[in-house]
C-alpha cells in the first residue's frame, strides 16, 4: 500500500566534480522501502553506500532525480530545512561513535533533545527511556573515554534514537567492534525494530552482519543489483 | 543552560592550554589597566583645567620665580578678572617618600579662583586667622590620619631666616571637591605672608600666576599682552592657558598617552596572535564533532555561536581576572605613588572599557574559527575520520 512507503527514490543521480571530470556515484537510481523495515546497504567499496546514506539523511542532496520520504520532498529543500528536517526525522549511528568526549553519557543522548522545546524535566525522562532501551542506565555519569566500543555504540544509539526519529541510518555500526560485541548491538537494532517499529536503514561490508536486517539490497557502481 | 554547559566542559577540554591561554590574557589586562590608569592620572590634572583661567610662568623654567609686583602688574591688564599667585615649596612629612604638593598662597584669592573646592567658612576664618595656619585637602587627610588643630612639620627646600628646615603648620581645615567635580584634593595650602617673611631666599618672588580672565575667547589675547608687557625684561614671562600649561607639564614625562597606546597596541597584537591561535586549534582538532552536532540538527549559526561563545568566555575570564588583579595592585600602590601623582586611582572607565575589550577581543579571535566551524561540509569533514 501507497501509505507503508517511508523512502521513495526515482532515477536518483549523484556525480561529482573532481579536477576538471565528474565522477557518477549513483546513476538512476530507484528504491521504495516501507515503513518498519531494516534494510542492509551492501556493497564493494566506491559502490556508493555511503553517498546513497548520506542522501537518505539530508546530508547531501542529489544531482537529479526526486527523493521523498515520509512525504517530504527533501530533495527541493534548503540547506536550513534540511537540517531541522534531519532533527526531527533522522537518528544517525556511526562506524566510530562520534561521541562529545567531553560529555557524560547522558549529556551526549540528550544533545538532539536541545533542539527540541522540551523542559529539563521532559528532556531527562527522554534520556532515561533511551539509556534503558540501550541498557546502559548504570553508566549515565560515565564518559566516553569510560566506556567499552560496545558500549559507546549503545550510547550513539540511545542518542539517535532519543527524539523518536522516522529513520535510523547505521554506517558500519559494527565497523570498529569484536564479533560478539557487533552481535549484541545488531541485536539491538533488531529489537529497535521489531519492537519499537524502526525504520533502520544499514550500510554494512559485514554478511553476517547484513542477516540481522530483513532485507539486502547489493550497490554495485552506483546501481542495485537485484 | 545546556549550551553554556557544553561550552564550558569544551574549554575544559585540554585544562592546560585553556589556563596558559587565559593566564596571557590576564597579564595583557593587568598592563592594560596599570597603563591605563597611569594615563589617566597624568591626564587628570589636564582634564579639570579651567578653559578660564591662564598660567604665567618664567619664561625660562618653572623653577624660576616671578617678581610678586608682577600680580599688580598683570591685575591692571584689560581682561583680567582676578589673579593670585602659588610658588612650590617641595616640602616632606617625616620621611622623604611622604611627598605631596604643597603651595604658600593668599588663602581667598586662591579659593575664590578654584571653586571646585569647598572650605566650610569657618575653617577659612580660623585659618585666616592663624598666621601658621594650613588648610589640606581629604586625601591627604586620610593618608597621613591629620585631623583639624594637629600640628605638622615639614622639612622643605626653603631654610628659613632662623636656619631651621622644619617648618610647622597647624590644620586649620579641610577642603574637599564641591558636590559632582573632580578635584585632587591631595594638596596643603598655607600663608604666602608667612612664608615670604620667615625663608631665607627669594623674598618678594612667587612661583607662578594664576589669573582668570573675563571669558575664554579674550585668553589668547591676555596672555600674549602679559607676555608684552615683561618682555625684554629681567623676569620674562610665558603665559598659556591652564590646560596647555599642565599638558606640557605632563609631557616633562614623555607623551604618555601615546607611550601607554604603543605598548597596549603591542600587548593586544601578541594577544591576538596567542589567543587566535588557541581558537582556531581547538576548533580544527574538533571538526568531526561539529559535523557529527550539524548531522543531528544543529544549525549552522548555534555552532557559530557556540565557538564564538567560547572565546568570548576565555577573554572575558582573563580580562575580568587581569583587570581585577591590577585593581588590587594599584590600591596597594595608591599610598606611595599619590605622592607623585595625586590622581592615581582605577577609574571606573578602566574596568568598563576593559571589560569591553575583553568581549571585543573574544569576538576577534573567535570569528574566524566560528565561521569555519559554520560552514564545515558535514560530508567531508565526516569523511576525515
């Protein structure tokens, strides 16, 4: 049904200048993905994974083409509108954390709620949902320089889920972690799925990391491969 | 709140930079305000010159003194509304470091000219009275603890007929600045009679003139008249108005002003270049978390403010702390060097203008760093780590 799809691409171009050439990253691109899915971006490198998440979040806009997701039509949007766009509609989770080092756990998880009008008081009930569905409440005063990889990357996710976005986007999420510890944030991001109803788009070089999703879509030279 | 928590934890973040920053901040403020402040002592008496009122001197020098026939003299010149006369007599109090001005005077005449001065009239009359009778001013009352009927010897650069150098005064009164002036109130005044009878040299001569005339436009002509009427005699004289008389007292110094301005231009210069390069460090090694805060919504005008508020916060510290700390040190020094310059004191004007510099000199160093933090492209920068 029309109303289930949250990401709709048509023919999306992404090139690049670069000295006196340009380089085509994604080239006609097309791709519908519903509401409450978690789909796996894979792909060799220079595929375009990064370029086509980068998209998906507002960071960049494409060459042409139209990009729509859940009703916006981000691609016509200004820079400024695209990032009260991005707060209100996007959780990023990255390879390497990007954590404030200089902040404690529940300071880094309660930064997008800034932008929010939310009371103190509102902000740090929001901030304990989040470090409880990350499990990570015992290490609220903590800084990142006190934690483990596994669970900055909690952290990272408490924080990009903390304002109730539309969309998760995951670049590597278990890019710098063991095995064991990937599976327990891929787990994670599974239940943020199933149970909370996330809409979680990941960029992975990982198989197995891939078999959490429900989904894999395969980049190949900037096109899918089917 | 929040912001301002996250900017001050961003200003922890390499505790010793921060602190050496700030600490070359404090000392370019501690100049900022001594300097400042020495300004505007030696600018202070320039400042409350009467436009009104003419100074003769000798031609030659200060130090040179005037034939006191010369008052009647001047007296008789058209425009001149009233002259008295002053004369440095260079005494101390007990010790040679306890110096201040002291002038033998004709006590009317010089109140009558000076009328940003009260006397209560009683104290005048007492004073009038008393032939070693002195009047002083509330500063020097405060210094040395003197109090009405004490009795103060000086020992000055006059030997008296007797061949003592210790001349004794008796406080008669106490001047003070009248209601909304500024005057130096750091000053003795005592009988010229008296004076002019008892020292052993220099009879019948006075230091300078002082003569007001009837408004400021005739002040040129008067004073080129004086100037006539004694030229080519033995005690020639040079008569300018009051303001330009002091200013070139106070430039015996040097120019001052333009001292203190090359060296604060110097120091502020430096602090450009040291705090500037703080800034623009400490935002360069934090580029991937501005563009991690700009991928979650943050506008490109809250980072700006951000960093800007940062370096605002860093040079408001120092400046405040350095202003503070010269506060300190010139009250602690007022004692001693109001001897010399009587109006040595922190202006209020210091501290305002200080604090103004301090913001201006955040805004400087931080613009630059805050703009580029602005426009960062999220997607190279993120493509950094």
């Amino acid at each position: 049904m029309e109303q289930d799809i949250l990401v709709d691409l048509k023919q999306i171009e992404k090139s690049y200048r670069k000295g006196k050439e340009t380089v085509k990253v994604l080239s006609g691109l097309d791709l519908e993905i519903k509401r409450g899915d978690f789909l796996a971006l894979m792909g060799p490198s220079g595929s375009g994974k990064s370029t086509l998440l980068n998209l998906l979040g507002g960071l960049d806009s494409p060459t042409s083409g139209s990009l729509r997701i859940d009703g916006d039509q981000i691609d016509k949007l200004s820079q400024g509108q695209l990032t009260r766009w991005r707060a209100r509609h996007v959780g990023f989770i990255f390879q390497f954390y990007n954590l404030m080092p200089v902040l404690t756990t529940e300071r880094n998880v309660e930064l997008p709620l800034l932008l929010t009008k939310l009371s103190k008081k509102q902000r740090r009930q929001h901030v304990d949902t989040a470090l409880a569905l990350v499990g990570l409440q015992d290490r609220a005063k903590h800084y990142p320089s006190e934690l483990s990889g596994g669970q900055e990357q909690r952290v990272a996710i408490a924080r990009a889920i903390v304002s109730d976005p539309t969309l998760l986007l995951c670049d590597e999420p278990t890019g710098d972690l063991d095995r064991a510890t990937a599976d327990e944030i891929l787990d994670l991001l599974r239940d943020l799925n199933e149970q909370q109803n996330k809409t979680i788009i990941m960029v992975t070089h990982d198989p197995k990391a891939a078999d959490h999703a429900k989904h894999t879509l395969n980049l190949n030279k900037g096109a899918l491969e089917h | 709140m929040a912001y301002l928590y996250f900017v001050w934890r961003n200003l922890l973040r390499k505790k010793t930079r921060t602190l050496l920053t700030v600490l070359s901040i404090v000392v370019a403020f501690i100049l900022y305000a001594a300097l400042g402040t020495l300004n505007y002592a030696f600018s202070m008496g320039v400042d409350l010159a009467g436009a009104d009122r003419l100074i003769t001197i000798h031609k030659t020098s200060l130090i040179q003194q005037l034939p006191y026939s010369y008052v009647n003299k001047v007296r008789s010149v058209e425009g001149v509304a009233d002259v008295t006369h002053a004369t440095w007599f260079g005494g101390y109090y007990q010790d040679p470091k306890n110096q201040f001005p002291q002038f033998p005077v004709v006590a009317e005449e010089y109140f009558a000219m000076y009328d940003t001065v009260v006397l209560p009239p009683e104290q005048m009359e007492a004073w009038r009275k008393n032939r070693l009778g002195a009047v002083v001013g509330r500063s020097l009352v405060e210094r040395f603890g003197w109090k009405v009927g004490d009795r103060v010897p000086l020992k000055a650069l006059y030997d008296k007929k007797d061949g003592e150098r210790v001349w004794e005064f008796v406080i008669e009164g106490i001047y003070e600045a009248r209601e909304g002036q500024v005057v130096d109130t750091s000053t003795m005044f005592f009988h010229y009679d008296y004076f002019d009878e008892a020292r052993a040299f220099g009879e019948g001569t006075v230091g300078w003139l002082i003569l007001r005339v009837d408004s400021p436009e005739v002040a040129n002509r008067v004073a080129d008249e004086i100037d006539m009427l004694f030229a080519n005699s033995s005690a020639e004289t040079k008569t300018s108005t009051e303001k330009v008389f002091v200013e070139s007292f106070a430039k015996q110094f040097g120019d001052i002003g333009a001292i203190v301005s090359a060296i604060l231009a110097a120091v502020f210069f430096t602090m450009l270049l040291v705090a500037g390069n703080t800034m623009a460090q400490s935002v360069r090694e934090r580029i991937p978390e501005l563009a991690v805060m700009k991928t979650i919504g943050f506008s490109g005008a809250s980072i700006l403010l951000m960093v800007l508020a940062e370096s605002i916060l860093l040079a408001v510290a120092g400046g405040l702390t350095g202003v503070g700390l010269a506060w300190l040190f010139i009250s602690g020094a007022q004692a001693n060097l109001q001897a010399f310059l009587p109006g040595f004191a922190m202006p209020t004007s210091i501290v305002f203008s200080g604090a103004l510099l301090s913001v201006a000199l955040g805004f400087v160093t931080g613009i630059f760093p805050a703009l580029q933090g602005m426009r960062l492209s999220i997607v190279s920068a993120l493509g950094r780590r």
